[in-house]
C-alpha cells in the first residue's frame, strides 16, 4: 500500500514537471514571435494584415482597410506570410496614399495649406508644435491646454479631474 502511494506521488511529480516544461515553452515560443518591421514600426507576425497596419502610428482602420482593398490584398492574412515585395508595395501606398483628403490627418496645413498625411514621431512633432502655437497665440483652445483641461467641449464637472481634486481629502493641518 506504500508503495502504491509512493507510486501516485511520483507520477504526479512528473506529470507537474512536464507540465511546467510545456509552459516555459510555450512562453518561449510566445517571447519568439516573428516581427515583421513596416514603416518603421514593428508588428506582431501573428496579426492579420487589417488589424496589423493600425499598429502604425497614423494609421486608421479606415487607411487600413482602404490599403488591404486597394492592393487587393486578404486581410485575414497574416503578417508573417507577407513576402517582401508585397511589404514594398504598402510602404509605397502609404507615402503616397491615394485617398480623398478628409481621411487624412492633416487636412490644409496651417504654413502650406496642403493637405498631407504623416506617420509616426513626424505626426507627434506637429501635433505638439500645433499645441505649442495656439499656446503661444493664447488662443481659447491654447489656454485649455495650458490649464490641462479638456479643449473640446466636454463637461469638467464630474470628469477631468486630477487626483489630488478627486480624493476629496484635505491634508492634515500641523499643529
């Protein structure tokens, strides 16, 4: 009867072992993923190519789905599975982005008046320049910001707020 306790233990042992072994695999394996570099940009190889493309900064699930159409592409395709030439292909459609303007993001540029689309660090940089202008203009919109409350129209009464003002308490006074 010992024995066969001694039996079941073990085999439990080894059951839990083989058990750990799998998942550090398969965290290995997840920790190894393909990634696949478009634009600048790093994608998991595991996404399709409709959800994979809004990884990069600036683009929509509108350009997405517009570039997959366009190049007559399969959006459940993985990214992984993209060949090197069909990659070229959507950086190409991407710089030139033969869309109608109201889906880009820079509809008539204050300093050009162009109607251009960015991408990445590029499309960061003229946001915060944007913002630092109307800052220093002191326009409504630049003093919101300035204040760091919401620029667009939205209630400040029940939102907004920070978290020293959200806790509702008040610093012990030292006597």
């Amino acid at each position: 009867m010992a024995e066969d306790k001694q039996k079941l233990y073990d085999a439990k042992q080894k059951a839990q072992a083989e058990e750990a072994q799998a998942k550090k695999r398969s965290q290995e394996d997840e920790r190894s993923e393909v990634l696949v570099r478009i634009m600048g940009f790093d994608i998991p190889g595991s996404r399709n190519l409709i959800t994979g493309l809004t990884y990069i900064k600036g683009v929509s699930w509108t350009i997405s789905n517009a570039a997959c159409i366009t190049l007559q592409m399969q959006k459940s395709k993985k990214i992984s599975e993209l060949s090197k030439a069909d990659i070229q292909k959507l950086e190409d459609f991407l710089n030139k982005l033969p869309l109608p303007d109201f889906v880009k993001n820079r509809r008539a540029d204050p300093e050009t008046g162009e109607t251009k689309h960015f991408y990445g660090t590029t499309l960061d940089m003229k946001k915060e320049f944007d913002i630092k202008k109307m800052k220093e203009m002191k326009s409504y919109k630049g003093f919101r910001h300035m204040s760091k409350l919401p620029v667009r129209g939205q209630r400040t009464r029940s939102h907004f707020r920070t978290k020293s003002q959200a806790s509702g308490m008040k610093k012990a006074k030292k006597a």
